[in-house]
C-alpha cells in the first residue's frame, strides 16, 4: 500500500485568502453608487403592465441636436383613458454622466415646444432618463414615470 504525500491544508487557506479580496473587488465598485437601467424591452413591458399601448423607434430625437441622437428613443403610446397615440421622447444616459445632461435636454424639450405651440408640455427626469411629450394625459404621465422608475433600476450590474 502506498501513501500519497500529505498537502498542507493552510496552503489552500492562504491561497484562497488572497484570491476571494480580488475577486470581490472585481464585482463591486465602492466608489460610487451606479444605476443599472433596464433595457429598451424592459420599459416597452414595463409601460405594457401599465396598460400602455406602445411601440418604440430608436435614434429619433424630438429636437436637431445631433448629440442626443444616440440617447434618444421615440415611444407612440396610448393609454384607455386617452387612445390617441401620443409621442414620449425618452433618452437615456450613463449614469456617471446623467446631472450633465439636463442642459441639452432642456433645450431639446424648449425647441419641441416651440414647434408645438399651445400644447402642455410634460417633463419626466428620473435618473437615468429624461423623457418628455406634449399633450400627455396624467394617466398616460403617471404610467411613463412608473414605467422609468422601475426600470432605472431593473438592469443587472455588469461583473458583478
């Protein structure tokens, strides 16, 4: 009968002891909290559960600022209580970068506005969307501000 050499037990303790900080630091980012939103199917769901008729079209912004234009997301929607189907205009940023962008969506929703004249203009800023549309029913406003803030937060972290 033959006997295998015995392997210290410490050894893969202290092995294991210097690669777990690693790891873990490698899936969490203590330096700042981030917001993981929700995709474009995860609001169009999110707005379906609210009684929203919507579909979606990607890259349309309601204002000439070529530097929204990758942001931006048109949404028809229509709500039972008011089926004309009406514009959302939602864009969407890093959330690193969200405070920075009110100043160009400002001046997006005054150039929309303008082009729209005696229409109300409703604002929705939840972080990290800034959606907004003219005419807007507030059943059609509460389901777009429930939709943003449960998928500002339905995404899942990456690395983590």
């Amino acid at each position: 009968m033959t006997t295998r050499p015995r392997r210290r037990a410490g050894g893969r303790a202290a092995l294991a002891a210097l690669l777990l900080p690693a790891l873990l630091a490698g899936c969490y980012n203590f330096a700042q909290p981030s917001f993981h939103p929700g995709n474009t199917r995860e609001l169009l769901l999110a707005l379906s559960r609210r009684g929203v008729e919507a579909s979606a079209l990607a890259g349309e912004s309601a204002c000439a600022d070529p530097a929204l234009t990758g942001n931006a997301m048109r949404i028809r929607a229509a709500v039972a209580a008011d089926p004309v189907p009406r514009d959302v205009w939602i864009y969407s940023f890093r959330s690193k970068g969200w405070e920075g962008t009110q100043s160009a969506v400002d001046a997006c929703q005054a150039e929309f506005a303008a082009a729209n004249p005696g229409e109300r203009i409703v604002r929705v800023d939840i972080p990290v969307f800034r959606a907004f549309g003219a005419g807007w029913s507030p059943e059609l406003e509460a389901a777009v501000r429930g939709a943003l803030e449960e998928v500002s937060v339905a995404g899942k972290p990456i690395g983590g």
